[in-house]
C-alpha cells in the first residue's frame, strides 16, 4: 500500500501540464518529415489543390485518432503497452508493436539529425563545395560500398551521434517534468524563430514566387485522383505521431481534469500550420534556385535527404550574402526539430519497459537508451545510408500504418471502448467528440489505411525499392518482421501480472471535473 502510494506521489509530481503536453505533442509531431516531406507532397499532388484532402485527412483521420491516443494513455494512466493491458491484455501486443517501431525508428532517426548537426558546422564557410552530391555521399557519408555492404564506421557520422545520443539521454534522465517539458519548452520556441527566419528572408528572394506559385497553385483535377487522398491520408498519419504508442504515453502524464480534445487538436493544428510554413520556407527557396539556374522548378524539387542535404546546399552557396548564416539556420532547424521528435520517440519504449518491467527510470533511459545506441552505429557505416534508406521505407510505409491499423481496429471493432473514451474524455474537454468522432475512426480511418498498405505493397512487389537488390530488400522486410515479431513475444509474455490495478490518483471522469 506504502509502494503504491508513493508512485501515486511520484505521478502527480512528475507531470505535464497542459501546456507542456502541447508543446510536447508539438514536439513530438513536428520533426524532419514536415520539413522535407510535406512541401513535395503538396506540390506533387495538386498543390494549393491537396489541401482539400489534406484537411479532410486531418478531421476525419489524425485528429481523431490523436484524441483516441492521449484518453487511452490518460483513461487508463500509463505508457502505451501498459494502458493497453489495462484496456484488454487481447490488445496488449499492439502496443509493443508500435513500440519495436518506434526503437527501429529512433535508431536511424538520430543519424539523420547527426548529419544535420555535422552540416550546421559545414555551413560555415560553405565547406561542402559546389558539387553537394559529391561531397555528402562521397567526402561525408563515403558511401563508396555496395548497398547491402557494411563497411567501416564513418568519424564524420559517429561523433555528432554520440552527442544526439548524450542530448536525447540526458533529457530522458531528467524525467517529465525537468526533461521533456523542459526540453520542449526550449526547442519549440527555437525551431518557430529559426523557421521563421528563413521563410521571412526566403520570400524576398528573387524568384521566390515561382515557388510559390509551384507549391499553391491549385490543380482541381488531381482531387479526382484516388491516390491524391491516399497521400493526404498517408502524410497526416505519418506527421502526427499517432501509431507510435507516443501519444498514449504523453496523455498518461497529464493530470486529472485535463482538457483532452481540446489539447490534441491545438497539438494537431500546430502541425499543421507549421507544415504550411515549412512549404512557403522551402519553395521560395526553390525558386530561388532555379530563377538563378535558369531551369524549371520541378527539376530542382525534391524531397527527404536530397532536398536537406543536396538542394539546400547549392540553394546556400548562391544566396546572395551571409549565405553560411543562412545554412545555420536550415540545419540548426533540422537538429532542434529532429532532437524533439527524437527524444518523444525515445521515451516511448523508456517508459514502456519502466511501467511493465518495474525499472526505475534511470535503468529503464540507461538500458534501453544505451542499447538503441549500440544499433544506430550500424548506421554509421560506409554502407549506413542504404540501411537507414530500405529500413526507414518499410518501417514506415508498413510496419507503422499496420500498426495503427491494428490499434484502430482493435478499439473500434473488437473491444467497442470508443464510446466508453468518449464518455471519459467530454466532460474535461472544452469541446466534446460525437459519433461523427466515433464513425471516423471506425469506418473511414480503418479503410484509408488498408488502402495505404495495399497500395504501397503492390507497388513495392512489382517495382521494387530504391533500385537495390534482393539482398538489402530482404533486410527491409526482416526488419518489419521483427518489429511485428517482437511485439507478439511481447505481448504473449505479460509483465504486468499485479501491476494491472489503475493507481490511485485516476480517478473516473467525473471526478476529474470536480
């Protein structure tokens, strides 16, 4: 009784707020993918045209299911495996499958934002030259091997991921309260003034509204296209972090009486709106770049590492003065927008083990930290970007829509409990979720996934990946086979044997409103 009491007392001291949550959704939701993901997929899919089904997307999809996420995690008070055990040990598995993705996630996702960190020194005085394809897989990353070949360790590459690694572990360290509201207090904040820096100078660069008008002008045939509202499906569920096990982990440290929907959707629009800027920031850039090539903007448009590390380069080296501070800014940006989502994806699989295994939190950041650091150095090889590149596409084309998917599915179509969320989270919130909430997660979110997966499936079988070979594709698919692996062994191995009992400061819904 003592034992539960002071973990009850540890709970309440070591919670968010409620705007600590919000900014650590924010955080959590806003990483690289809004950066050099969203701005193409605009602008490949009907430009101001997709933001029709994009917000369509968000509605009846991602807000939704953020909502559902945060009340699970605060309904049942605990880290994703450990709510779900709580909901039904039949959906316990789930949740450790969404947390084998986020670890496979963080693993290569810290090297990205080491290479990030490495190209903020670079900026200065443009060290990467004028052939910036050459010197990233070339000088940088010496990717001279075979895909599918490990290679040595790359310096360049391993010492700015020590320090991502010491950054993302001290905050975890520090807990809740002192680390990762903390940290997202800080970072947030930092990234908007750093964006907004390069998009205010970018759009007074010559040529910056061919960009734009690239990226906005409407083409209202594309929402004829199925496939336009799969990618506006698939580009919300990728952004808001749902399916991770993240969410459910975040709402489990916000405290009785909190404003649940209300806090998911400022936490949603947020990401949002920042998707929007990022497009405005990065096209007036590209149009920049090809008013001073003289060539049409789709052949400067990219996105993901080309786009960060390849096209911002050369969009740096001819800006028109104090071109190097202006790669600080991009890549600083990246490095504070990686390290936030980094460490919500890090935290997830921390407090996982921590709830179910009956670790402190020092052990539970020291072991599962310390191991996951161990992985990433394979990514740190002459052949690390082949790896990073064939496990990032499965994990994420796959293995996390599947995941959701399953979550979805579960709690809509199997254990019914949509209603009982409700019921919970309404009274605390400013505004209240209806069937039409209900309906969106039972009958359109489920579907838009399977389309998802089946599309990129089909696509994957017929064409391949990359180009690569047989070798290193099977490696993608072993990797998803794992995560889904271990989720089950997970699951089947219950940890939670007198520790499914809700602690003593939940309280019911009714009593968080009084």
């Amino acid at each position: 009784m003592a034992e539960a009491q002071g973990q009850a007392q540890e709970r309440r001291l070591d919670q968010f707020n409620r705007v600590g949550f919000i900014l650590a959704a924010v955080g959590s939701a806003i990483g690289l993918g809004n950066i050099w993901r969203f701005p193409y997929v605009a602008y490949s899919n009907g430009g101001g045209a997709f933001l029709i089904p994009y917000v369509f997307a968000l509605i009846t999809a991602g807000l939704p299911l953020l909502i559902m996420e945060v009340t699970i995690g605060h309904r049942f008070r605990g880290a994703a495996p450990l709510a779900f055990a709580r909901a039904s040990r039949k959906v316990e598995w789930i949740s450790w499958w969404q947390i084998a993705i986020s670890f496979v996630i963080s693993v290569y996702y810290c090297v990205v934002i080491a290479w990030a960190m490495a190209y903020s020194v670079f900026a200065v005085g443009l060290q990467w030259g004028s052939d910036t394809e050459a010197f990233l897989l070339g000088d940088f990353l010496r990717a001279n091997v075979d895909p599918g070949t490990i290679g040595s360790l790359v310096p360049s590459v391993l010492v700015p991921l020590v320090i991502v690694w010491a950054l993302t572990l001290g905050i975890l360290f520090a807990g809740v309260k002192r680390g990762l509201e903390l940290a997202a207090r800080v970072f947030i904040p930092t990234l908007m003034v750093l964006f907004f820096a390069i998009v205010i100078r970018g759009i007074t660069l010559p040529g910056a509204t061919e960009g734009l008008n690239a990226l906005f002008r409407p083409d209202f045939s594309g929402l004829a296209d199925p496939n336009v509202w799969v990618q506006a499906y698939a580009q919300i569920f990728f952004s808001l972090s749902v399916g991770f096990g993240i969410m459910s982990t975040f709402g489990s440290y916000l405290p009785r009486g909190s404003d649940l929907n209300n806090s998911s959707a400022i936490a949603a629009f947020s990401n949002t709106s920042f998707e929007v800027i990022a497009g405005i920031g990065v096209f007036s850039c590209l149009g920049f770049l090809a008013t001073q090539q003289n060539i049409p903007i789709n052949q400067v448009a990219e996105e993901g590492t080309t786009l960060a590390f390849v096209i911002f380069p050369q969009i740096i080296n001819t800006f028109p003065g104090m071109n190097s501070l202006l790669g600080l800014l991009f890549f600083a940006s990246l490095v504070v927008a990686g390290l936030s989502s980094h460490i919500s994806i890090v935290e997830t699989y921390v407090a996982g083990l921590q709830a179910k295994a009956g670790w402190s939190r020092r052990q539970s950041v020291a072991i599962c930290g310390g191991f996951a650091a161990v992985v990433s150095l394979v990514f740190t090889t002459q052949g690390g970007l082949y790896f990073l590149d064939v496990s990032d596409y499965f994990i994420n084309s796959f293995g996390l829509v599947m995941a959701g998917l399953a979550e979805a599915v579960a709690f809509a179509w199997f254990l019914r409990r949509l209603d009982d969320l409700r019921t919970y989270s309404n009274p605390m919130s400013d505004f209240t979720v209806g069937q039409g909430w209900k309906a969106a997660i039972t009958f359109v979110t489920p579907p838009m996934l399977a389309v998802i997966i089946g599309t990129t499936l089909w696509t994957t079988l017929q064409q391949g990946y990359g180009g690569y070979p047989n070798l290193l594709l099977g490696i993608g698919w072993g990797v998803l086979g794992a995560s889904l692996v271990a989720g089950l062994a997970f699951g089947a191995k219950s940890w939670a044997e007198g520790r499914l009992d809700m602690p003593e400061d939940t309280g019911t819904a009714r009593e968080a409103t009084t």
